[in-house]
C-alpha cells in the first residue's frame, strides 16, 4: 500500500462522514498490515500518548472551563465589563471583544465560546441597535482569541506533537491574543460609525447607584482573578500547565462555593462533559499518531521539500503557502487532527530555515481557528447562527469584513515572529 492509496482511504473515509479519528486510523492500519508491521506498533501509541505529563493540562484545563460555566462564573465576569463600559455608544461590542480574550481562554475552544457566552453578547449587542446578525459575527470572530490566549487547549496540543515545552507555547499566545483583540477593536470602532441604528443604553437609577457597582464588582473580582492567577503561575514556573489547570479546578470550585451556585450534580455534569470531550481529544490523538507515523515512514516531509523546490528555501513563499494550505484545511477538518497531522510536516519544512517553532505553532493554531469561521464549512459560522437563530448566509455576510482584522494580525504574527517569542524568550532564556 503506497502513500497515494493511504491519503485517498483517507479523504474518501473523511467525505463519507466517517470520524475523523476512524478516517485517520483505518488507512494507517491497512498499511501496517500490508507492510507486515507488527500492530504491536498501535498499543505502543495510544500507551505512549496516554504516558505523557504534558496531557494532563488538556482535562484540567477544559474541567475549569466547564466548572466556570457551570457555576455562572462566566455570566458574572460579562456583567462587570458591561457594567463598566456601558453609557457610552458600542460599549457593547467591546465587551464582546474584550470578554472573548479574557475568559474564553478558560474553555481554550472557540465553539465553547460562541455556545456559551455567545448568546449573552449578541442579546447585549441587539439591545444597542446592532443587528443580531452582526452580533453573531462578531462573536465568532472573537472566539478565536481563546484558543491562542492562556490557557490554550491547541498549543498544549501542538506542544504535545512536536515535543516542545507546554509552558513555553502557552505564554507565546499572550502577546498574539491581545494582538487580535486590539485589531478587532480598532474594526468595531471604525465600523460603528457606519451603524445608524446605533445608540445610546443608559445606566438606570438603580444601576448608578455605588451600592449596585460595588456589588457588581465584588461578585466577579473572585473569577476576573483566575486567569491572572494561571498565568502567574506559569510566567513564574511556579508550576507545570496541568498542576495550573488542577489548581484552577479547585478555584473555580471555590468560586461556586463563595456564591451559593455549586452544587455535586453540576461537578459531576462537568466531569461528564470533560470525560466526553478528553476521550474525543484523545481518540484524535491516538489516530493522528498512527497516520504521523506513516507519513514518517514515507518520507513526506522530504518528498514536499523536493516537490516545492526552492520555494521550500524562500521563508516569505513558503510561510503564505503553509498559511493558505491551513486555512483551507481549518474550513473542512477538525481542529485538533489538524494540528496532529500537519505539525511534524510543517516544523521539518521551517525548521531547516531557522523559523522559531514556538511562532510556528502560534501561527498554526490561529490560523486554524481563522479557518472555523470561513465559509463555506467553518464550524464556527453554523455555531453563531444557530446561537443567534438566524441563517447562515445572514451571517456569512457580517463575518466577511472581519476577516480584515483577523488577517492582519495574521499577517503580523507570521512575519513578526517576535510577537510569539518575546515573553517566552525573556522568561526562558
């Protein structure tokens, strides 16, 4: 069986709607066994990607996301920055911006962004005189702020593939994700002088009153402190990314507690939805490997270094080439198997050219997260339209102008490598 045949199985298995971790592993397993290699190879993977400390931060991260959901942790966060920025015309819009790159973080997922606080935002954006399918776009466009900020599921993920420090990826998102959101900003601020519709939504009596504020703050100061809190302790080396998520666990219990929202049925509930999405990630994982693996023995890397020429030894061409190849990829793949297959590729292709693979992996993931809220397949786009309860072409529309911020930040994350490297370069040196 030659590589050709294994890409096809591939393909076809992934068009037919089979899983993807099926569409991965059926065809790397048919060329074991037509190659005569000992299947032995398939329990040394998934006990060799269970056997990895590095793991650990994926539950724990999405457990505290769940949990901070679960308790409302979330509700009482958009609250004090509505609150705050209210008054004053497109304060609502900021919020949204500003809330995706401060506690989408804790979920690390852009879908879990747009279902969860999505439908809070576009209410709050419509209630201002923005459409609802404006709301919509501009919360898909903020959702992928929160799997580039820490704490990010994906780069622990691509941390994982390419044998880097997890600590070490997660920190390079931090000056990306704010990158994003400024660029993102300074859209919604240009963009809301062309909203007629747009008006003022005044503070009422109540709501003026110290005694509200205060209240108002008191209740999300315990979850606004979290993401300080993660990121402290990582920036410090205080302790690894999974002793982080573990202790942020155990805060964001805390948090319910100290608000009278927690409760064993929802522990439980976020347990089970965490138990759900780690077995997905790592059935993801395990499969991905196994494909890895094969295209390892083929020598792809080497055979697209020979098919490219000497475009593989121009960094600009090969950087535009990559970040086309991915986007598209983002439109029709889940993320996660995406950053599987494509980071031993993508990291024997740039490292010969001395690209940092921390920027590298950045620049994957966002343009991974880009690729969710492309048409005509980004998860992301089918997400805010059934949050807003809209169709998707209404959305489609809104979302396309977005995409001039979201590409400049791109552009600037790619080609200034500096972005990604500087704080990890400063506290790792």
């Amino acid at each position: 069986m030659s590589l050709g045949v294994v890409f096809a199985g591939f393909v076809v298995l992934l068009f037919l709607g089979v899983p993807i971790a099926a569409a991965m592993a059926l065809p790397a397993i048919a060329y074991f066994i037509t190659h005569e290699m000992t299947l032995s190879v398939v329990c040394y993977t998934l006990f060799n990607k269970l056997f990895n400390f590095q793991m650990l931060a994926i539950p724990m991260f999405i457990l505290m996301g769940n949990l901070v959901n679960a308790f409302e942790e979330t509700e009482r966060g958009f609250a004090f920055a509505r609150q705050a920025l209210r008054g004053k015309k497109g304060y609502s819009a900021k919020v949204n911006v500003i809330i995706s790159l401060v506690f989408a973080g804790m979920s690390g997922a852009a879908l879990a962004d747009v279902g969860g606080l999505g439908n809070i935002e576009i209410r709050a954006m419509e209630r201002e005189g923005y459409s609802r399918a404006y709301g919509a776009a501009l919360t898909i466009a903020t959702s992928v702020v929160g799997p580039i900020f820490p704490p990010s599921i994906p780069l622990v993920l691509f941390a994982m593939v390419a044998e880097l420090s997890s600590a070490r990826c997660l920190i390079a998102g931090m000056l990306p994700g704010v990158l994003i959101s400024a660029c993102l900003l300074v859209f919604v601020i240009l963009h809301d002088k062309k909203i007629p519709t747009l008006h003022e939504d005044p503070l009422t009596a109540e709501e003026k009153s110290p005694a509200y504020k205060r209240k108002i703050f008191l209740d999300a100061l315990p979850i606004m402190l979290c993401p300080i809190i993660i990121i402290v302790c990582m920036l410090g080396g205080v302790l690894s990314p999974g002793e982080t998520g573990a202790l942020a666990c155990v805060y964001a219990i805390g948090c319910g507690i100290l608000h009278r929202t927690f409760s064993w049925k929802k522990v439980w509930g976020a347990c089970m939805d965490t138990l759900k999405s780690c077995s997905a990630i790592l059935l993801v994982i395990f499969a991905g490997d196994l494909l890895s693996k094969v295209f390892t023995l083929e020598a792809l890397p080497q055979r697209i270094i020979n098919l490219l020429g000497g475009v593989a030894q121009n960094q600009f061409l090969l950087l535009i080439i990559i970040n086309a190849l991915l986007l598209v990829l983002g439109m029709i793949m889940e993320s996660n198997s995406i950053i599987i297959l494509t980071t031993p590729i993508i990291l024997a292709l740039t490292t010969p050219l001395g690209l940092d693979p921390y920027a590298i992996g950045v620049m994957l993931v966002y343009n991974v997260m880009i690729g969710l809220c492309t048409p005509p397949f980004g998860m992301c786009l089918f997400a805010g339209a059934k949050t807003a309860g809209i169709s998707v072409d209404r959305v489609v529309k809104e979302v396309i102008p977005m995409y001039v911020p979201l590409v400049i930040s791109l552009l600037l994350i790619t080609f200034v490598p500096q972005i990604s490297t500087f704080i990890p370069n400063l506290l790792f040196s």
